[in-house]
C-alpha cells in the first residue's frame, strides 16, 4: 500500500503538480496586484478617516473632504477598486492563458 492512510480505497492520490516559471510569474503578479489594492484599501479605511478633521479643511462638490470621503467618497472607491480587480485579473489569466472560456456554456 504505497498510498497514505488518509486516502480511501477509492480516492486516488493527487497527481504531483509541476510548477514552471509561467506559474511562479502568474502567481507572483496576482500577489502583487492584490497587495497593491489591499493597501488602498487600507489607507481608504484607516488613513482617511484618521485625519478627517484636518480633511474637513478642504471641499469638494460643497461638501467638507473628510465628510465626503467617510459618507459616500470610500464606497465608490471600493467598487472601484472591485471592479479593476475583476478587470485585471481577467486580463492576467487570459495573458497566462488559465482564462475561463464561457463560450461553451453558452446556448
């Protein structure tokens, strides 16, 4: 019995996965781009709101800076940023080639 005990009678063990330099690069673009947006995020949630009185200073559309951005400025931000995500990401797996083809599901 040369599988783990873990694996039943009827499960097969998982094929060893060979990771090339095309999965290193794809993986280390998608950590970046989700690093990158997470600090925004971060810095949208946590930074702003922190100086909202000296922000309060500014306007913008007649509304004080630090009002805007705690009311209506972060929640477009981050349906923004949700939506770059899903735009890059697609664009990376189809660079990658690991793309969903959605054409056969369709009638």
């Amino acid at each position: 019995m040369d599988q783990p005990f873990y694996y039943s009678l009827y499960e097969q063990a998982p094929a060893k996965v060979v990771i090339t330099d095309r999965h290193r690069a794809y993986w280390r673009q998608t950590k970046l781009l989700t690093a990158i947006l997470t600090l925004i995020w971060a810095v949208v949630s946590f930074v702003i709101p922190f100086f909202a009185s000296e922000l309060n200073e500014y306007s913008f559309l007649a509304f004080p800076v630090g009002f805007f951005m705690a009311s209506l400025g972060s929640l477009i931000l981050f349906v923004l940023l949700t939506g770059y995500y899903a735009w890059a990401m697609d664009r990376l797996d189809r660079k990658y080639g690991v793309d969903e083809d959605d054409s056969e599901d369709m009638p």
